[in-house]
C-alpha cells in the first residue's frame, strides 16, 4: 500500500496566555491519501482551522510531526519550507484577494514570488481562469466579482504553483446554496482531472457529504472519529459525530419514547421499506422525522420511526429488519 502523502503524528498545538496554557489541538493523528478528497469537520473552535494552519506551518506547531511526501514539515528550514508550500495551494472563507490587481494579476501572484518569468506567469494564468471558468474576466477587479466568482480566482490562484494539495479552510461558508454547489462541484473536478489530494475544512456536514471521500470528526482538539463518509453517516460512533449527522429537526424529537433509527442506502431506499415492514409485522409505526443525502452519487437517508409501547412488537421488528438487513438502531433517550 503506498504512503500516504500527509501524515500528521500526535500533533499538539498549545497557546500561552498569561499564566494559562490552552491546547487548540491534543494528540492529532490522520493519514490523508493520495488523490483523496478527505475533510475535516467541528464546531467553531474545534481546532479545525488550526488543524489546517499547522499543515503548511502557517502554525507552528508545539508537539508532533506533520509528514507531507515523508518530510517532516516541522524539520524543514525556512527556505525548504517555502518550497514545501508551493505544493500545498490554500482557499479561504473570505477569498484573500488583493483589491488592487485584476484577476489576471492575482492569479500570478505566487509565480512571482516563486520568480517565474512574467510571460510563463500569464500563461498560466490564462490556463487556470480557463479552467476555473473565468476566462473572459480577466481584466476584472475583485469589486467587480461576486462571491463565488472571487472564490474561483482564489482556487485558481492556489493552483499557479501545481501543488500536490489543496486545502481548503471554510471555503463556502460565506457563499449562498446555489454558489456553494458549483464551486464544490468544481473542487471535485479538479481533484479528479488534476489528480490533486483536497483537504476540506468545514462546519457544514452537507459540504462534507457533497465531496468527501473520508471524514475526520474533531472536537475540542482531538479528533473523537473518522473513515469513510459512508461509515459515520451510517454508523456513527460518538456522541459528536451522532449531533452531526442528524439534523435539529430529529434531535427534537429525541426525547420520546421507543425511537428507533432507519439507515437505507442506494438499494434500499427505491424499496417501499416502511410500507413493508408494517405489513410484514402488522405494526403501526409513527415517521417523526425523514430525510435523504447524496453521498458520493448514491442515495442515503434516514428515518425516525417510533414504534408502539409493546416489547413483543418491537422484537417483532427488530427481527425482520435484521432478516432484511435493515440498519434499524435504537435512539438512547434524551
């Protein structure tokens, strides 16, 4: 199995204050693949952003290793770090460009710094405006941008210097629905076309679904849960990870009596699984809360059932969703 290309070992950030010591990250460990799009979710002041800053050392972190290609970051000099970080490119919640160059200039920015000629400079440009799909704004000032066009310069600029990974740190946290689908969709384009590994920061659990290959739970400073989207969607294993997957919606209802969890993925969710389950059992059941996600292309949903007062009925049903295997858990009460 080949090396992951990051590697982050028992990564400890600790901030000093006064005569206080607060740790915004305790014992971080993740191996993030090649070619992956793997992404990292908490609650604002989780350690997420953090997490993200000590990966190309904009943080330095006070314990740990980060491995990116088998170099420990934390070991490289000054100069080998800023060539380090010309292969992981950077989006942020609130784009970063520079007001007074156009998006041809911004686009360019780090090839000036990285000193690449000015005319091999604007014809990468001029590629990644096409690939991002601004080529005719060019000459446009970021005032003259929406939201997610301003994103776009700012995934384009991240790629001037071909990285290897793109992190992307609350990327569409400040972009409307419609906006945050497109410039998703278009971080997945590029992960498949260009082969890039993407590290998604986010609070948002739908954002996690749309794109994510893999997921890390972080809560606190320590990450409580991880492994594929699929996994902790269906079988979610913390107290963190269960308030993430279901919605407010549902957790209002937790509190009542007899509630049980109904998981279905792509196959079972175009059969009539309830109609047949009352049938079957010869069972009143109430919905108290449906919903379904896309997760990698494949329907996935989730309904709360509550199931009558009676311990045979409730065997009853258990037993057929296991002879069907159904995912039916039952919901601790709140």
């Amino acid at each position: 199995m080949a090396e992951p290309i990051i590697q982050i070992q028992n990564l400890e950030k600790r901030f000093v204050s006064k005569n206080t010591e607060v740790y915004a990250l305790r014992g971080v460990s993740l191996d993030i693949e090649q070619g992956d799009i793997f992404g990292i979710i908490g609650k604002s002041g989780a350690g997420k952003s953090t997490l993200v800053r000590c990966i190309n050392m904009l943080e330095r972190p006070t314990g740990g290793a980060v491995l990116v290609e088998g170099k420990d970051m934390c070991r490289l000099s000054n100069a080998e770090l800023c060539t380090a970080r010309r292969s992981m490119g950077m989006i942020f919640q609130q784009f970063n460009l520079l007001m007074q160059r156009t998006t041809e200039e911004n686009v360019c920015f780090p090839l000036e710094l990285a000193g690449v000629p000015k005319h091999e400079a604007k014809k990468r440009a001029a590629e990644l405006l096409q690939l991002v799909g601004l080529a005719e704004r060019v000459r446009s000032y970021p005032s003259q941008l929406s939201g997610g066009q301003k994103q776009r310069v700012a995934i384009a600029r991240a790629l001037a210097t071909n990285p290897k990974v793109l992190l992307c740190d609350e990327a569409t946290s400040a972009l409307d629905p419609a906006t945050t689908d497109s410039v998703l969709a278009l971080i997945k384009d590029i992960n498949t076309r260009l082969g890039i590994t993407v590290i998604v920061i986010t609070h948002e659990m739908s954002v996690i679904e749309k794109i994510c290959n893999h997921v890390a739970i972080i809560n606190r400073g320590t990450i409580v849960e991880s492994g594929t989207v699929e996994e902790v969607f269906f079988h979610p294993k913390t107290e963190e990870a269960r308030r993430l997957v279901i919605s407010e919606g549902q957790k209002t209802t937790e509190s009542g009596k007899n509630l049980f969890r109904l998981l279905f993925n792509g196959r079972s969710s175009f059969e009539p699984v309830i109609a047949n389950l009352v049938r079957e059992c010869d069972v009143a059941v109430n919905i108290m809360f449906a919903n379904t996600k896309d997760i990698g292309g494949q329907a996935f949903g989730q309904m709360l059932l509550q199931l009558p007062d009676d311990p045979e009925v409730i065997a009853r049903v258990l037993a057929y969703a296991k002879a069907k295997e159904l995912s039916l858990e039952e919901m601790s009460n709140g």
